[in-house]
C-alpha cells in the first residue's frame, strides 16, 4: 500500500477535517513502530506527504490495514471520542500482533535458508 492510498482509505472509511499531513504525521507514529520494533532498525525514517506520496509503506498486505485502523485510533483519542479508540485500538492490536507473528516467521524463513560454503 502507498502512503496516499492509506490516507484515502483512511478518510473514506473515518471521514475527518485533519490535513493530509496530519494524517501522514499519525501514520508515520506507526511506521517508527514498524521500524523499531519488528525491524530492529535503530535510526526511523519519516514521510513527508508532498514529497513521499507515492512511496509503498513498509507493512505489507494483508496486514497494512493496520495502517487505516491505527490513525483512525488516533483522530478518535484527539477527538475525545474514546469508545471509538478502544474499538480502533482492539482492531490495530489485533492485525498488528498477526502481522509481528508473520514477520518473525519470514526473517525466521529468511535465516533457514542460509547456507556456509567452504566452512572447512
């Protein structure tokens, strides 16, 4: 999924008055998460909504609806709409806790299929 296609999907499905780079700013609050926590990278990378529009985001389908129910969290918690924010957070944790099982599993995969020549 592409930044742009997230935050469309985002406003389709929880209509909002926040700009786009509001939007992307709470997007990029779940990639650092994405970055640090799954792939243990040290330094994050943000998104700019001018310039990375276009860019595909990092969690892939049919995990990136992440994406879609992690913002929609967080325009309900900045909204002060807080029964809407468990039900967001509830869906975020559950698709988010799948898609850290299936990225453990392929660097897992991706570890198994190493092989040494020339050890001896």
């Amino acid at each position: 999924m592409k930044l742009s296609e997230a935050i469309e999907q985002v406003k389709k499905l929880k209509p909002n008055a926040y700009t786009d780079d509001t939007l992307t700013m709470l997007l990029n609050q779940f990639e650092a998460m994405v970055q640090s926590e799954v792939l243990r990278k040290e330094e994050v990378f943000s998104y700019n909504w001018k310039e990375d529009g276009n860019r595909t985001l990092l969690v892939p389908s049919p995990y990136d609806i992440c994406y879609v129910c992690y913002v929609s969290a967080m325009i309900d918690f900045n909204n002060q709409e807080y029964a809407g924010y468990a039900n967001n957070m509830e869906m975020f944790n559950t698709y988010y806790s799948e898609y850290r099982k299936f990225a453990q599993r392929k660097m897992m995969d991706d570890l198994l299929q190493v092989k040494v020549k020339n050890y001896f």
